[in-house]
C-alpha cells in the first residue's frame, strides 16, 4: 500500500518488527524480558514500516496521513 501525506508519497514495502536490544541490561535497570513479550503481545510483534519514497516532501508533526491499497492507489 501506500502512506501519502499530501506532500510526500511512500510506498510500504513490509512491517517491521521489534529487535531485542530493549531487553538488554542497561546502566542501573535489570535485564527485562517481559518489555518485548508485552509489545508482542499487544502488537503481533510489529513495530514500524519500512517504505521507499515514490514523490519526495516535508512530513511535519500533525501531518494527515492517508493509506491507500496497493491496487487502488493511483500515483498521479
């Protein structure tokens, strides 16, 4: 599919999902498993996109975002 702000277009090319580093003992915290399991669980394990760019542009806070299906989006 498609994500067009109005200004940029990109193209969805797959999810993302979560690495483990964020289980990783950091500085003056344990170790902590259940953080994965917890997005996991509550996000199939998907946690961003990643998408190549069909038409260049600013995305700004607030932006709208508009997806279209791959088959219904025309790029004109």
């Amino acid at each position: 599919g498609y994500l067009d702000t109005g200004e940029a277009l990109l193209k969805i090319v797959k999810p993302t999902r979560r690495c483990i580093v964020i289980t990783h003992q950091q500085k003056n915290l344990s170790r902590n498993l259940d953080l994965l399991r917890t997005l996991r669980a509550n996000s199939e394990g998907r946690f961003g996109l990643y998408a190549t760019v069909v038409k260049p542009g600013k995305i700004r806070v607030n932006d709208r975002l508009r997806f279209y299906p791959a088959e219904t989006h025309h790029t004109t």
